[in-house]
C-alpha cells in the first residue's frame, strides 16, 4: 500500500479557499461597478437646468409653430406648408430640451424650418449612441438636415456630422477634425461667454473646414443660447432674450439658404 501525499491535503484545503476569494473580489468590483452607475444616473438627474416657462409657454401658443413631445425628442414645425429643411439640435449636459425651445423657433416660424431638439440619455449627450436617424425619421418629409447643439451638445454633432448635410455650433466647439471634409458649417458663440469662451472656439477653428461662417454675437453669454437661467461660471449677458432669437434666426437662415437648398 502506498503512502499517502501529504500535498494532496494541503490542496484540498487551500483550493476552496482561494475561490472564495476569487469571487469575492469579483463581487466587490460588481458592487463598485453598480454604486458607480447608480451614482452617475442620481448625478444627471440632480440639479438639470430645466425651461423657463415664459418663453417656453410663448413657443407652445404661437400659432405659427406646431410643439410636439414625443418624449423621446421635442419637435417643432411650421403649422402652414411643407418642411423640406430640418435641425437635429443636441442640448448642452444637463440642460432641459424644451429650454432651447424659443431660441429655434424663430427659424421654424420664418423660414420653415422643423426642429427636433433631441433628449439625450441621462441628460448627457455622450452617453446617447442613438444616430442621427433616429430622431430625423420624426419628421420623413424633411430632405435636407443639419446636426447641431450647444455647449456639451455641439462637440456631439460634430461626432454626427458626417451623416448630416450641414453642421450648426451654438457656444461650442469640434473635437473631431472635420477641417477636410466639404460639410457646410457655422458655428454662432457669445462674446461673453464664460464657458465656451471666445479663446476657446477660437483655438478649435481649426477643426472647422475653412468654409465654415464664424459669427460671434455681441453680448451673449453661454446660457443665452437657451432659455434656463444662469450657469455656474457663465459670464453676464448684456443681449435680451428677444435680440438673441432674432440674431440666431438671422444667421441660420441666411445659412440655410446656401447651403441646405
């Protein structure tokens, strides 16, 4: 008979040993991984710049517009007539879609041009991986469509840009190079904004084609892109809300006309 293996015991008893911890380390990064995602779905939904309602009210009764919520997206077309043009429009991180409501309608009334103001997933433009298709096949009878946001928003659509016919900046700025490509743009920004500075959309020119129309509208600040209040670290507004429509109305449709046509 043969001796037994004093190793052979040894393993036996370590081996269960060595799985409890295997998985308790792999709970422990389970629990983390979910605390973090819980955190981070309470920390976008705290604290979101939601619509004044004056001028969102001012939207909803203008007879000129239709004010639709799916609630995946906020659309607003021209109550008369064909929309052949359309803007995807990305709200900026945190920032309510309805609060950008009376800034575009001004191109919705003048110049018949439907808007679909996406919501993004968690209030976070980056973490929505929907397409651009998925918010333009609200509106099958528009042709033409361009993407476009504010702040957080804007760096999104030049991400999407490649699958739009033109791209519109409203406070921000491309970190995607698009400066080879033949996409139309403009990019409007405030000369008081605190946030997308001048220096700072300035700086990213560069990522823009060449082509692109550069406006800066004297006496907007971040937040006078929409119509949420004041923004942490924002500068002061000197440009009423009315003026900033029709300076964003102005623009947009004389870009319109060149290049969505």
């Amino acid at each position: 008979m043969s001796e037994p293996d004093p190793n052979e015991n040894v393993a036996k008893t370590r081996r269960p040993r060595g799985w409890r911890v295997f998985w308790w380390v792999l709970a422990s990064i389970g629990a983390l991984l979910v605390a973090g995602i819980i955190g981070l779905v309470i920390w976008s939904q705290v604290g979101v710049y939601q619509a004044e309602p004056e001028p969102l009210a001012a939207v909803q009764s203008n007879p000129a517009v239709t004010f639709t919520d799916t609630g995946s997206a906020i659309i607003m077309a021209p109550a008369e007539g064909d929309s052949e043009r359309g803007l995807v429009y990305i709200p900026g991180a945190k920032v309510e879609a309805a609060a950008y409501a009376f800034k575009m309608s001004g191109i919705v009334e003048d110049e018949g041009i439907t808007v679909v103001i996406t919501k993004p997933w968690l209030n976070l433009a980056f973490f929505d991986l929907r397409p651009i298709s998925a918010f333009t096949e609200l509106a099958p009878e528009v042709d033409s469509w361009a993407v476009g946001g504010h702040s957080l928003g804007g760096v999104r659509a030049c991400m999407l840009a490649a699958d739009a016919d033109a791209l519109a900046l409203f406070g921000s700025y491309c970190a995607t190079d698009l400066a080879d490509s033949e996409l139309s743009a403009i990019s409007l920004s405030g000369s008081d904004d605190g946030l997308s500075t001048p220096e700072k959309v300035n700086d990213a020119r560069s990522l823009l084609p060449p082509s692109a129309t550069m406006y800066e509208i004297a006496g907007a600040n971040h937040a006078s892109f929409g119509d949420y209040g004041p923004q942490a670290g924002d500068g002061i507004a000197t440009i009423s809300d009315d003026d900033m429509r029709d300076e964003i109305t102005e623009w947009l449709a004389a870009f319109a006309d060149q290049s969505m046509n």
